[in-house]
C-alpha cells in the first residue's frame, strides 16, 4: 500500500536539509511511522459498524548543541512539505531555551535483544470477513445467555511500521502487530429488573490468541457478580484485589512513580525511596521488555535504545536502579537509558513509558485468599487513579462484591475507599499463585489488610 | 492559511461523480476531510521541552445501508484515494448490512450549502513563534517566583488553524476554517514532604485574543497560590454530607450525572439508566439543564471569544442548537446524533461529534449547564448548616448503566454553622444519577453562573466540551476520605 513512499530516501533527504540549513546542530532524529488497522464495532449485540483506515507520518526532532531542542511533523510524506517542517523544525530549535541537562540522543553502541512473536504476518492476508468471524463470538455469548440483554464490543488489528534514523548512528526499523478484542456486557435480572453491566478485554500480538468467547464469558460473569448491588455501612476491612484491581491500584500508579521524568521532576510519591522499603517483603517488580510475543515487548524503543530487562522493587525495596528512563532522563542522571522512550506515533516526541509491568506471582490460591476472610471487599476495578505525586488515593469502586465468611456476596453500590499507596504497600499479606495478562500488565490477586471503606448506607439504619 | 488549495479537489464535478457511484449502492454517505496547522510549546521548570510545529491532512468517508456502516479513514488527499476509499467504505457497509440484526433507515434531512468561519481578533498567523514563546516563559516565570516551596512548573501552549469540508448524501457541502488556542498551566509545591499541585487551563475557538483576558493573564499566578493553599490542607472524613458546588463543579455534577446517561445512543443500545425515563420527572420541579453548543455563548459569558465547547455544525452536518434536556423537573430530551433521531423518528439536534475527520461521529455533549435560579451565594452558605462547600473540580466519570458516577473537587471547605471553615484537599464526592437531582435543594442565581472548558473521553475519542451552572445545593452525598 505504500510502495510509493520510499521511507529511507525521504529520512535521509531530511537529514539532508537540516545538513544544509543548520549544519553544526548536535543531533538530529528521524522516526517515520506507517500503520494500518481494521475495526469492528458490535452495537445491540449486533455487528453495526465496519472501518479500515490507514496512517503514516514523519517527525525531526534536532537539538542545537545548548540542548535546545526543536520538532515538528507532517503527514504529507512529500519532500517539499518535508523540507519544510524540517526548516520549521531548525526555527523552533534557535527558538528554544538552553538545556545544559540534554546530554545526546542514543549512540549505536550495544546489540540489540532478540525478541520474538511480536509481528503476525497473518495480518497481511486478514479480510474484514475473518475479523467478523471473532465479532460473533461476542455475540454469539449474549444471545445465548437469559439474562444478557445487550453488548456493545469491538475488534480492532492493528499493524505498524517505525523507522528510527538519527545523526549518531542510529539506524532500525521494525514491525509490529497489535489485536484488541472487548465485550462490555448488559445484563437485566429476570426477577427484580435490576441492569448491570460487566467489562473485558484482550490484547494480542497473535491472532491466533484472541478468543471472543472467553472475553465475552468474562464480561458476562462480570456483569452478573455486579447486579443486585447494595450500599454498605462505613468501615475498615480488608480487600481483595482482582487482577485488574491490581493493575488500577499497584503497577497503575508505579508506572508513573517510576517514571524517571516525574520521580527527577518531584512528582512521584516515590522521591527519597530509593533503596529503602517501600513495602511488604511479599513485593517483586519487575519491568521486561524482552519476552517473546507480549504486547509491551520490544527489540528498541522509542529512540531506537535496545530494551531489556529491569528489576524495580525487590522484597518489598524500591532498588536504586529502579527507575525508567529515556535518553534525556538517563542523561540528566549520568546513567544508561533503560530503553523505556515511549512513542505513541510520529506525533510525538519521546516520553517515558513501561515495558511489561509484573508484579510476581505469589504462593496463595486464589480460592484461599477469598475463604479466609471473614468480612472484606473484593475489588476489581475501580476507574479512579491515586494523585501520583503523594500516594493518595480516594475513589469509588466501580465494580466490587462484599466477602462474608468467605463467600463472595452482593455487589457494592456507591462505596468508596481511601488509602496512601505507602500504606497499601504495607498492608499487603498474601499474594495469589494465579496471575493474569493484561496488555503490558501481569497481575495477581493481591490482599490488603485494613482499608478504609466509605460506605453510603447511613449509620442510623 | 496556504494549504487551502487541498480542499479544492472536492469541486462539483467530483462530487457528482461520488454521486453516481454511490447511486443505487448506499442509503447514505457522508466525506469529511481536514487540512491542519498547529504550534505546540511545552515548558518545565522555564525550559523548552518541547517546540514543535505540525502540518496534517485527516480524511474519513463514511457509507450506510439498512442499519449497517462502513468507514474509510485515509491520509492522502488525492481523487484516485478518495474514490478508492469511498468504495471501500460501501463495500464495508454492505458486508455489516448482510450480518446485522437491527435493520433501520437513515431519514433524510435538508440539506446546508455554507461557510463558516471563527472570528480571529488576532489571527494565529499574525503571531510569530517569539511571541509565543515570551508568552509561556513568562507564566513559567510568575509561577516559579511566586514562592520557595514552589518545585516544580509546567506550561504547555496549544493552537492550531484548520480548513474543513464536509459533504453527504443529502446534498450538503459546508466549508469551515477553525482556529483554536489552550494555554495549560501545572505547578507543584513542597512542605514538610508534603507535594501539592494544582492545574487550570484557559482555551476557546479563535485568535491569539483568547490569552487576553484577565484570567489568562493571571493563569500562572492562580495556578501557584493554589498549589500552595493545598499544601496546609486537610484530609477529608469520609460520609454523608450536604454539599454546596460552585458553577464548575455543578457543571462537572450535570454532565457526569446526567448528561452522559442522556446520550441516545446509550439509550438504544440499553445502556443508560435513563432510557424509560422520558416525559418524567427526574429533578426537583426547579431545575432546568441545558445543552446549547450553538456560537455566541462567549458572548454572553462575557468573553472576547467563542467557548471551548461551541461548534458551528455537527460533524454529521447538523447545525448545533439549543436543547432542553430537563425542564421544570422532567426530562424532555435526549442528545442526538442523525442515526438515533432517525430512529426514535426524532428531530436530529446536533450532537454527532468525532475528535477528528478519521474518526466516526457519535453522540456527545456541547456545552451543557444547569440555568440559574435564586439563590445568592452568601445566603447558601449561611443557610447550610453543615457541610463542604466545593470548588472546582480534577476530573469525573460515570457509569451510565447503573448510574453510579463519581468526582473529585480541587477544593473543599468545610461548613460549621452556616461558617466557611478549613480547606480539604482531593474530596471525591460519589452519588446515583437517579437519586442526585432529586437531592438538589437550592440553586444559586445568575450572578454566580459560570463555567469551564475541558476534554471529555467516550469510546476512545476525545472532544471539546464546556459545561456550568451556578452555585447549587446537593444534601446527603458520600464523601469519600482517607479518614
């Protein structure tokens, strides 16, 4: 489809006019992104909307040797507007401030990881009729089902090309594919009337690993634990959180804290805890981009750095090392970058983001964690986030079910809880041996002992 | 803006050949297609981060049959990709038709030939990169000096100029050129390893005017004495409490518990709590809500340009108007797009909106307020014995399917005794939609409206939206805390 672009000649036609129009910058980068994708909606339970779609676009980003930095992007892939934003690019760097922190972009100076599964070439012979054959998996749950009354979901393919190209030698390009499949489930009781709803999905490198059926099945066993909900009174217990709890209310807000921008801006509640605990012993982070097939996996990042492997938190200690950095940031602290530059197109310029995010698994059973508590909350998702930079989080729980006697009971309704993520990481006594995969995020069933719950039933009742 | 020309391909040969290939094939169509400028300066700590300037072209083309959409989203504006895209987009139509359940037909509505433009006092391109510049460095500068616990400052300028085509079935051809600024301003402070922070914006539809007023200029100054107010205040205790929003955060009240679930495309596919609620009574006999995108809203707010959430037409083709949601207490309409007011057999009202021509239209909010009564905001408070008066707001989401929705308020202040008391920090205040607008027990007057402009997310698109009101009442909301 693009064979009429030649991506290389027109990277380094850029490098060219900056050569000619500011020759002594300091350094200067390239990033061409092509990608295309195929998208299909599912409204009423029904397939509604079908969408191909196409994008592609180049960046300059050039630094003057104050660290001054200028960037700009197109769309238009023609060397006339690329000349352009590359002038344009040259202007806004002479008309940046000074950064003495900017070190250099990324030299070629280490091989790059072996990573594997991360493009299906079976996306090149993909129909949109094959894409529908996973659409009616979807479907085909909530028509089965009595008290599934509606689904809105979609499947997305996505494929993606990034070229990197920068005046230190830095030359890659590599192809990626990306699944997505989603089922947000309506379910009525047959008795009482009363609607809920439950949510689930899957990203893939393989299509092969999509499976509409248990994306639908998990939404629909969702949305059925969330009926009947009921407000509870005010109170401390302990809570149970699901995988996506989890991921909402640990690796969530330590993607951010560990950002090396955020912890050297003082914005992360992290800052001074470096190589102190943080926790319980129970605790092991890790941040690993080189594990064959996962969606956050990748051979270079955003600037073309060679990813790996990253320890963060061990036993509970938040390691020296623990942080996640781009070139500016490693730079700035006088380390190597950790291959973290995040790039979300050719828009952007590079920000810090994780790899694969795992918190390890413990020696619980899934099933023991719930039977063991007498009265608690069990968590699994909650749409609010913790103000990241002092650990506090207040929120409501979206989707959670009161534990009594070690049996999951009604579903919760306006109840809120609140807790510093310090005191969070405290309280964590048990970890479960079950874990699961969610894009970039491995969770497990965390337990947590003596939250503060807000509950809406009032104490007079 | 130079690059007008691209849009010119779409001349009335080329949309009668469009014509003919649909003919026959689809029930409707509709090409949007975008030509796009734009600056963006990003500072911290009175560094550049980022200056970048940007040059795009955005085009998608959309086809339906019988209750089934294709869409084509493509880059290249040139006639042979257009044509190829938009016999994409009905052969995708066809292939969703012959497996859909819901079969429905889109009612034709008259057509719009015009051009609109935004009024630029001081149009984008009359202001050089320097200017720009000096602008955010000296609100980095304000916020930076204006106290020693300050450690950390971020400002970030966005703008950008746009032409825009939109064509359909029915015969419209409506040409606009936009213009649109935001001046985002974030500082942090430290004490006694305590980290506060706080975030305001200002942005609106037209020229480098928009950072002209009072409130833009002092953007950075409020930002920091905010963010240091914060640092002395206290944790809330978690409860029941009667509150009092000012017009902010009634805004973010109305659009989260209400607006979201009024959205008819939620409503068909049962996803709204509201969708046997209409013709009854849902607030108090005393409210009134209102969605009115339509221009001139800047006007009346008193501001030298048009609000963040106003827009000409719809990206269906539909002219934005005024639409009473609640009136005296009972719900009178939904918010529609063509394919929901097709099928209620409805009058369409202008609510089909995309983040950009490569994405697909879906229902959304304008710029939807609570209309003032009268109560004076004095009196409110001394005639609320106990409870938090609330100001402003971080962010709020819902649940339209069960209703539950959720917010958090910047500040809080404590009511003791009709008293204005200590300042509390990151309140989330949380409610059902049906049971909250019946708890509404006062409702400020017109001197108190006001409003704020924000970014609001649904199905992984994001649009410009306003929302207000004046200061109201709500009794008996749970207050979530640490505490």
């Amino acid at each position: 489809m693009y064979e009429d672009i030649d991506i290389f000649e027109l990277a380094k036609f850029a490098i060219k006019v900056a050569d000619k129009n500011f020759s002594n910058y300091k350094c200067a980068e390239i990033f061409i992104g092509k990608s295309e994708y195929l998208n299909i909606e599912v409204e009423e339970n029904s397939v509604k909307y079908s969408e191909i779609g196409r994008n592609h676009g180049i960046s300059i980003r050039i630094y003057q040797t104050n660290g001054s930095i200028g960037f700009a992007f197109t769309n238009k892939m023609n060397k006339k507007v690329v000349e352009k934003i590359v002038k344009n690019a040259i202007k806004m760097m002479r008309v940046g401030t000074p950064d003495p922190n900017f070190k250099n972009l990324p030299e070629k100076l280490k091989p790059y990881s072996m990573v594997e599964d991360l493009y299906d070439k079976s996306i090149k012979s993909l129909l949109i009729e094959d894409a529908i054959d996973h659409v009616k998996d979807l479907i085909n749950v909530c028509t089965e089902d009595d008290q599934a009354i509606s689904q809105s979901g979609d499947f997305t393919a996505n494929s993606n090309l990034s070229y990197i190209f920068n005046s230190n030698g830095i030359e890659v390009s590599g192809e990626e594919t990306l699944f997505n499949i989603s089922s947000n489930m309506i379910v009525k009781d047959t008795i009482n009337g009363d609607v809920s709803n439950g949510y689930e999905s899957q990203m893939k490198r393989m299509l092969a690993d999509i499976d509409g059926t248990k994306t639908a099945e998990e939404a629909l066993k969702n949305a059925k634990r969330n009926l009947h909900r009921k407000k509870i009174k005010t109170k401390k217990m302990p809570v149970i959180l699901s995988p996506k709890g989890t991921i909402n209310l640990i690796l969530n807000p330590i993607a951010s804290a560990i950002n090396a921008e955020m912890y050297q801006y003082k914005r992360s509640f992290l800052v001074g805890k470096r190589e102190k605990k943080i926790g319980s012993d129970l605790i092991n982070i890790n941040d690993n981009a080189v594990i064959n097939g996962r969606v956050g996996s990748n051979i270079f990042d955003g600037e073309g750095f060679p990813c790996r492997n990253k320890k963060i938190i061990e036993n509970g200690h938040f390691l020296q090392s623990g942080l996640l950095h781009n070139s500016y940031t490693a730079g700035k602290e006088g380390v190597e970058s950790t291959g973290n530059a995040s790039r979300s197109s050719f828009s952007s310029v590079p920000s810090i983001g994780i790899s694969n995010l795992i918190l390890q698994p413990g020696t619980a059973q899934n099933d023991e964690l719930i039977q063991n508590v007498k009265e608690g909350i069990l968590l699994n998702s909650t749409a609010d986030s913790p103000n990241i930079a002092t650990g506090d989080f207040s929120g409501l729980i979206s989707q959670g079910n009161l534990i009594q006697n070690g049996e999951i009971k009604h579903a919760l309704n306006e109840t809120m809880f609140g807790i510093n993520l310090l005191d969070l990481f405290e309280n964590i006594t048990s970890i479960s041996k079950e874990y699961k995969i969610y894009g970039p995020y491995s969770a497990p069933y965390v337990k947590i002992d003596n939250v503060q719950i807000i509950g809406a039933q009032s104490l007079k009742n | 803006m130079e690059t007008y020309d691209e849009l010119s391909l779409f001349d009335n040969a080329f949309i009668a050949d469009l014509i003919q290939e649909a003919e026959h094939n689809v029930e409707y169509w509709d090409i949007r297609a975008t030509v796009s400028e734009g600056t963006t300066l990003d500072f911290t700590d009175q560094k550049s981060t980022e200056i970048s300037s940007y040059e795009m072209t955005n085009c998608g083309i959309r086809a339906f049959i019988n209750g089934g959409w294709g869409f084509s989203v493509l880059k290249d504006l040139n006639k042979d990709s257009i044509r190829s895209s938009f016999l994409k987009s009905i052969k995708l139509a066809k292939l969703t038709k012959s497996l859909l359940k819901n079969e429905f037909k889109i009612i034709e509505r008259d057509p719009i030939e015009k051009s609109f433009k935004i009024d630029c006092k001081l149009p984008l391109s009359d202001v050089n990169i320097e200017e720009k510049i000096k602008l955010v460095k000296n609100h980095e500068k304000i916020a930076a000096s204006s106290s020693k616990l300050i450690t950390n400052t971020r400002t970030i300028y966005m703008d950008g100029v746009s032409n825009n085509i939109f064509i359909n079935s029915f015969g419209s051809k409506i040409k606009q050129t936009l213009s649109y600024l935001r001046l985002l301003n974030m500082v942090y402070s430290r004490k006694a390893g305590i980290i506060q922070r706080s975030l305001n914006s200002v942005g609106g539809l037209g020229g480098f005017e928009i950072l002209s007023t009072e409130k833009a200029e002092k953007l950075s100054e409020k930002t920091a004495q905010e963010s240091i107010k914060l640092l002395d205040a206290k944790s809330p205790i978690g409860g029941q409490f009667t509150i009092i929003a000012d017009p902010k955060l009634a805004g973010t009240l109305i659009h989260e518990a209400l607006g979201h679930a009024c959205e008819a495309d939620l409503v068909l596919s049962k996803e709204s709590i509201l969708k046997e609620e209409m013709g009854k009574e849902i607030a108090l006999q005393n409210i009134n809500v209102i969605d009115d995108p339509s221009m001139g809203q800047g006007k009346k707010l008193g501001l030298p340009y048009e609000i963040f959430g106003s827009y000409f037409i719809d990206d269906e083709g539909i002219l934005s108007q005024k639409t009473t949601i609640i009136e005296n207490g009972v719900l009178k309409n939904y918010l529609h797009n063509l394919e929901t007011s097709s099928r209620m057999n409805l009058p369409p009202n202008g609510h089909g909106r995309a983040s950009s021509s490569s994405a697909r239209p879906q229902v959304r909010m304008g710029f939807t307020y609570i209309e003032p009564k009268d109560w004076n905001i004095e009196e409110l408070i001394q005639d609320t014995k106990n409870g938090i008066l609330c100001e402003d707001f971080l962010y709020g989401y819902t649940n339209p399917t069960t209703g539950n929705f959720q917010f958090k308020c910047k500040f809080s202040y404590k009511i003791e005794n009709g008293e204005k008391k200590e300042l509390m920090r990151d309140v989330a205040l949380s409610g059902m939609i049906l049971e909250v607008l019946k708890k509404i027990s006062a409702v400020g007057d017109k001197n108190t409206f006001g409003h704020s402009q924000g970014i609001c997310g649904k199905g992984g698109q994001s649009v410009r939206v306003c929302d207000g009101g004046p200061y109201i009442r709500v009794d008996d909301i749970t207050v979530g805390g640490l505490n």
